[in-house]
C-alpha cells in the first residue's frame, strides 16, 4: 500500500465501541484492521485482481472469486425458486423467505424481519439515524450499501457492463436486475391480475393498486401516495421546484435523474431496450413494451370496458375514457373525479393551508395561480407601477 492509500485508513483506540478500525472515505468500522484494509481496496482503490470468466466480476482475493464462482455452478442452490447463493450459510437465510419465519419484529410499527440486521436498519427509519455519511457532500444514508452506491456519483465508476445494450451500472445487482429487461424473466405473479414482476419489492409495491394502500401523505398538500419514493419525488418537484440534474450537453434541468437519463437519449441517439425475438431497439421501455404487446403479442392489453376498445399502454385507456365521461382522477381526500391530472392537483390544493404563489409586490401568498394573478394585477394598479409576473413560492 502507498503512502496516499494509507492516509486514507484511520486507527481509532480499541475501547471505540467492537470496530474501532474506520475508513475514512466511507466510515465503515471494522474489528479488524486487515479487514480494513481489504475493504479499502475492493471499494475504494479498484485492485481487484481476480476475475470471473462468467460474468467478469473482479475480486481482491482467490478466495473471494471461488465462494462467487458457486453462484455459477449452482452448488448452494434454492430448491423452491432456483436462486443459487454464495455459501450454505446464505442459502439457510435465503430459505427463510419461503417458510415465511420472521423472529424479529419492531416494536414501532410491529413489522416482522427474517433477520435481525434488517430489524436494526430498520429502526433506523424511525429514529432517523443515518450513520454512513459521504465525505464529499455530507450526504447521509441508513446502510453502507447505499453509501457505496452513492459514492459512484462522485467517483463516475460503473465497472458493470451490459453486453446486450452496453448501459454501464456501478453495483452488479443494478445489472442483474437490468438484464431481467432482455431476458423477460419475471418470477413473481399477482394473484389478481396475474400481472409478472422480476421482483418481490415490485410485486408488493404493484398490489397497493388493488387494495388502495397510499400509507404515505405529504404533510404539505396532504395529497398520499402508495410508494415512498413518489412523495419525495412529488415533494421535490411540486413543492420546492429544485431541479438538480442538468443536461451535459445542453444544460436543461431536471426534477428526477430518470427524466435526465431520457433525455439525454435525444442527444447520444441511444436505444438500449431491445427485442429479443427481432432486432429491433427502442428508446424506452414503453416502446419496447408496445412493440412486443402489438407484433408478438405479449403482455396485456388495457382494455376499455365500455366499449372493449384495446389499448398498449394504460395511459392511453386514460384518456380514451373520457370520451365517455368517465373522470379517471380522483381525489384522497374526498370522492370528487376529474378528466385530467392537472385538474385534480389544483383541487387538492383546496384541503391544504399551503400557499405557494406570491404576489412579487406585497409578498402576500395564495393557493392557487388565479387568485394571485387578481390580486398582483390590483397591486401594480394601486401603485401605478408595472412589474414582472408574480412567482411561486421555492
């Protein structure tokens, strides 16, 4: 190891708490210091040595390499979904999701865990701790999981690679859930609509559509969603309007990095979504999925169920149906429909106190667009000045 490799490795006193060995690039602790310094060149030098022929995972040790290789010879195989694991001791752990045992249960919320370093992170989420914080943004996460991946943002290494589409991934579990786009394998079935997803989270994730459950509420609008993941997103880009992603190429700002990663599609000419019955690419999944619905007939249709008119894409059924008046948006807080998104998201904002439009004169706020644009218009005419439209509040 270098002298500036070793800079990055801290000692700490043996009395801090069971690990004191920390890295000082992504705060792990370690009882040992050896293991410190194996996890300082796996994650953070790229001296991986050893190579999978398979896959071509790198390794920093044989060791390491042959306990991956049984993943591949499907020596610690699942008899119940075929999943192969590294060791006998994650396939034992792995079994427990099919026996359905969940020993640990938090004592906030009474949700059950088949293990007790998932209870634990868990709690995190009640408590609020984040104890993995990035050393370049300050960033904060509740695993070094998430660390690690997070870390590929400032680092920009991705040494995983696709070879169907040649996208590039920073984690090898990013890829393995990709390459489920080109091999169509999906495993878990809903029990209501027989729709297939590549993942359990997904299948849990889609039910919510059955039984209506949006647990999680914007404490500004009150409006709820079914996916954590959708208030923040709501949040960020209805109520703060922050946009941090920005084209490289043409310097357009986006709320999300999907929107972003789309984009950027118009730019590179990008197709990475491609058939595996025809040669066929697309842009994205949504034209990948209409193609293989319109020319070999798999998937679903969405179907009209007044007048049975078919339909590839669940969008479209939307605004078909309101042809016949039918009002697809509806509000959670009251019963009342509209035709458009829009529509009910100005109405939502008649159960919320918050005011996001300011009259640029007075400072005062409102709810909604029309009431301040009346308000803003008496202003300047009171002061006989002419300015600029009024702003939204950030």
């Amino acid at each position: 190891m270098t002298e500036a490799d070793s800079n990055d490795i801290t000692e700490h006193p043996r009395d801090d708490d069971a690990r004191p060995y920390v890295c000082t690039v992504c705060d792990k602790r370690f009882t040992m210091k050896q293991n410190l310094t194996r996890h300082h060149k796996e994650r953070h030098t790229a001296e991986n040595v050893y190579s999978c022929t398979q896959c071509e995972k790198r390794f920093l040790s044989q060791g390491g390499l042959s306990k991956h290789r049984n993943m591949h010879t499907s020596k610690y195989k699942c008899t119940e979904c075929g999943k192969c694991c590294q060791s006998s001791r994650d396939l034992a752990r792995h079994r427990q999701s099919h026996s359905g045992e969940k020993p640990f249960e938090c004592t906030v919320c009474s949700k059950r865990f088949t293990q007790a370093g998932s209870l634990v992170v868990h709690s995190r989420i009640h408590s609020g701790e984040k104890p993995y914080k990035c050393h370049v943004c300050d960033k904060a996460f509740i695993q070094s999981t998430f660390l690690n991946t997070h870390m590929s943002v400032h680092t920009g290494v991705k040494p995983y690679k696709c070879h169907v589409c040649d996208k590039v991934f920073s984690q090898s579990n990013t890829l393995t859930r990709h390459m489920r786009v080109h091999t169509g394998k999906k495993r878990y079935k809903c029990h209501v609509c027989d729709k297939v997803f590549s993942q359990s989270g997904n299948l849990n994730n889609h039910m919510r559509v059955h039984t209506g459950d949006k647990p999680y509420k914007c404490s500004l609008c009150n409006k709820c969603f079914s996916l954590s993941s959708n208030l923040k997103r709501h949040k960020r880009c209805v109520h703060s309007k922050i946009k941090p992603y920005h084209c490289p190429y043409c310097g357009k700002l986006f709320n999300t990095n999907g929107h972003l990663t789309r984009h950027v599609r118009i730019h590179t000419g990008a197709k990475p979504y491609s058939c595996r019955h025809c040669s066929e690419r697309f842009t994205h999944r949504s034209q990948l999925e209409t193609h293989l619905l319109k020319s070999h007939n798999e998937g679903t249709w969405s179907t009209c169920h007044i007048c049975q008119k078919r339909f590839s894409q669940s969008c479209e059924l939307k605004t078909h149906l309101r042809r016949h008046g039918v009002k697809p948006y509806v509000c959670s807080v009251c019963p009342k429909r509209f035709y458009t998104a829009t529509e009910l998201k100005t109405h939502q904002l008649t159960h919320s106190d918050y005011k996001q439009f300011c009259c640029g004169l007075c400072g005062k706020y409102f709810k909604r667009i029309p009431s301040v644009k009346s308000h803003f218009k008496r202003c300047s005419d009171k002061q006989g000045i002419t300015v600029s439209s009024p702003r939204r509040q950030e």
